[in-house]
C-alpha cells in the first residue's frame, strides 16, 4: 500500500473562502447545464444549409462594406456614387428640358425637368449612337490636351450598346480618368451626341447638345471623359429607386445597420459555442463525460484542446480505449511519439493528473452529499499540496538516479 503524507497544511481564512467559492461554483454546475446538443447535433443537410447561409452572411457583409468605401471615395472626389455600376444623377440645368432634338434630320426624345433623377451604367464608347443621351465630364485638361490631333468624323455603327462595367466600376470605384476630372473641379454634364470623330491614335471624340440649346457645345469630349449612358429600361428604374432608397438617411442607416447586426450575431453565435466547448471540454477533463460521447465526437473536441488536456483525458483511458482515445485527441494524425510512450509506460508525467482527477471526484461527492463547502476546500486543498510533494520527491528521486547513472558513465 503507497504511504500517505500526513505533513498538516495550513491554508488562511481568505485563501480558504476563494477556494470554496471556486469548489463550490466548479461542482454546482451540473451536466445538464452545458448538454445543450440539439443546438450542435445537426443533419449534413442542415449543416450545409448552414455553410450556405454563413456564406451569403459574410457575402453581403463584405459587400456593403466595399460598396460604403467606395461611396465615401465618390464623395470626397465629388464624384458621382456608383453601385454595382449604376449611378443616380439629378438635372440641375435645364439644357435638356425641351421635349425632343433634331440631330440630322432625325428627332430623339428629351424632356428632363430641373430635379428629375436619371439613372446610367457605364457604356463601351465604341458602341454609341447618334442621339444616345450620356453624362460626361467637360474637363478642360481633356480636351485642350487633345486639340491638336487630328480627328476625322466617323459614321457610327448600329451595334446594340454594350455595358462596359469593370470590376472596380462593380464595387463604385470610378476609372482614373474619371476620377482626375471629378477631383479637379470638371463639370458633370447630361446631353445627346451629335458628332462622332476618331483621331489619329484610335480614339473616339463626341460632339454633343443639350435638347434645348440652339448650338453644340463648344468641346470635344474624348471617350473617357463617358461616364455612363441614360438608362430609360423598366430595369433601370428599378435600380434609380433602389440607389435613392440607399442614398436617403434612412437606406444609409439600414445599409451600414444591417452588416453590423449580422456581424454581431455571427460573433455571438461563435462565442457562445467557443463557451459551450470550453464547458463540453472541462466536463471530458474531469470525467464527467467521455471523449468518446458523440457530441463531443462531432465536434471534433479533441482537435481543439491544449496539450496537457490531451495528456489529462488520455490518462483516463483503458489499455483497449487507448487507441481510440488516441486517434480522437489527434484526428489530424500528428500524435507524438513521446505521449504514447508516455501512456503506455505510465510514466511519471499521469500521477498528478490521476490524483488531481480522483481527488476531484472525490470532493465533488462529497458536495453533492451535503457536506460543508469549506470542509471540502480545506481537504482538497490538504491533498492538492500534498500530491505535489509526493510529485517533487519522485522528480528528485528521478533526477539523483540519472545523475548517478551520468556520474558511472563518465567513470568508464
């Protein structure tokens, strides 16, 4: 039979009444307070569904995210604000109040009032008519630049206009060229093209008129300086409303609101189950429940422990539960030689951890029996000390052994 130290232990009143309230909190939670397995125990059709939905969660998050960037860029540039290529103008001139303009015998639908809201996308330049209404920029720099080249007109084609939406125009971010003009002060302006040109690097020119002016105006405005064509479609309507909507306070509120609480509620969600977890793995250490439970089976809950939890719950294992036991705590097959040999041999580094486990148990019954709570603490607090001591004589007793062992061999 192993010898018991009986050295008392002293341990003063405050430490005392720490330890109790500790033991007591420790051992007053029942299993069934963290058993909460239906809320983790899913089918694979729920938790693909899950996946799918954490996926469209994170989308939309990133999304609004970029799409406010890229708005408060727009703003700072005085630019206009762009969403998944679409941006919303109002009139503030009434250069195109009057119904219709004749350009080359052919007549073309106008008619804005001062306030109306347009919608436009952009556009491929070399996809534009005679007629086409587009908002532009009448940057200077652009054409004093340019003025010198020469530039023939060009008849253009009956191609079907193309949508020109690069990725960055996706997410609200204007090309360079837009952006130099918008920063510099260039006035944004809403007219139809009369003339197209092509100058000698094969680039389009446009020549344009506002419905209710008597001349063109006085500018060549070179493809760049494009930002989008009017989009009269029942689609696109549909997309001014739904800019306005998000450019009001309202929207905008929602807009930024909406991420934020789903941001908070994934964050609660993955905290509360790093808890539960947490709990689910102190429950496996102190052997309330088993490794080998299935809720901690689909978890995956030996994965996540820290190594001396490894050590302390392979150390509850039988001779046959060991390689299970193993092959749970280290599903991703990187089990270190040393721990298993440290297991099988049952070496110096369990007796600790078997004595802290039973002493445990030991107390823990005692408390679900009634016994006084800093009866317990004093107890336990006895033993713990003393399992300590009985640890650090058979560490010395180890250590004058190889010391010994080292001392024979440096004589040979």
């Amino acid at each position: 039979m192993e010898k018991v130290l009986k050295t008392p232990v002293n341990i003063d009143k405050t430490k005392l009444d720490k330890l109790s309230l500790k033991l007591k909190q420790k051992y007053s939670r029942k299993k069934s307070d963290v058993d909460n397995s239906k809320n983790f125990q899913k089918t694979k059709a729920q938790l693909i569904w899950g996946y799918i939905g954490n996926g469209f969660a994170v989308i939309f998050v990133v999304s609004c995210i970029i799409i406010c960037v890229s708005s408060f860029i727009n703003i700072f540039n005085k630019s206009p604000n762009m969403i998944f290529g679409y941006s919303a103008l109002q009139i503030s001139s009434g250069s195109m109040t009057a119904d219709s303009i004749e350009i080359d015998g052919k007549t073309y639908s106008s008619g804005f009032a001062i306030g109306d809201n347009i919608v436009i996308h952009p556009v491929d330049a070399h996809t534009l008519h005679i007629g086409d209404k587009i908002a532009f920029y009448a940057y200077p720099e652009n054409y004093l630049k340019y003025h010198s080249l020469k530039k023939e007109e060009i008849t253009l084609s009956d191609d079907p206009t193309k949508y020109d939406v690069s990725f960055g125009q996706f997410w609200g971010f204007h090309k360079q060229e837009i952006t130099e003009a918008s920063t510099s002060g260039a006035m944004l302006v809403f007219h139809h093209i009369t003339n197209a040109y092509m100058d000698e690097n094969g680039k389009y020119w446009f020549k344009t008129q506002g419905s209710a002016n008597a001349v063109k105006d006085s500018w060549f405005i070179s493809e760049e300086m494009v930002v989008g064509i009017y989009d009269e479609s029942g689609f696109g309507q549909a997309v001014l409303g739904f800019i306005l909507f998000l450019t009001s306070r309202t929207g905008f509120i929602l807009f930024l609101l909406i991420p934020i609480v789903i941001l908070i509620v994934l964050l609660i969600r993955s905290v509360w189950k790093q808890l539960y977890l947490s709990l689910l793995e102190l429950d496996v250490v102190e052997q309330k429940r088993k490794i080998t439970d299935d809720i901690c089976v689909k978890n995956n809950l030996g994965f996540f422990m820290e190594t001396t939890s490894k050590y302390k719950v392979l150390s509850q294992a039988s001779k046959k539960e060991i390689p299970t036991y193993v092959r749970l705590l280290w599903p991703d097959g990187n089990e270190p030689y040393a721990l298993n040999k440290y297991v099988n041999s049952k070496r110096l580094v369990l007796y600790p951890m078997k004595k802290l486990l039973n002493l445990n148990q030991l107390c823990e019954a005692r408390y679900n029996e009634g016994e006084n709570i800093k009866k317990i603490a004093s107890y336990y607090n006895e033993q713990r000390q003393l399992i300590k001591r009985k640890e650090q004589m058979i560490k010395n007793r180890l250590k004058m052994a190889h010391e010994l062992v080292s001392e024979r061999r440096r004589g040979k």
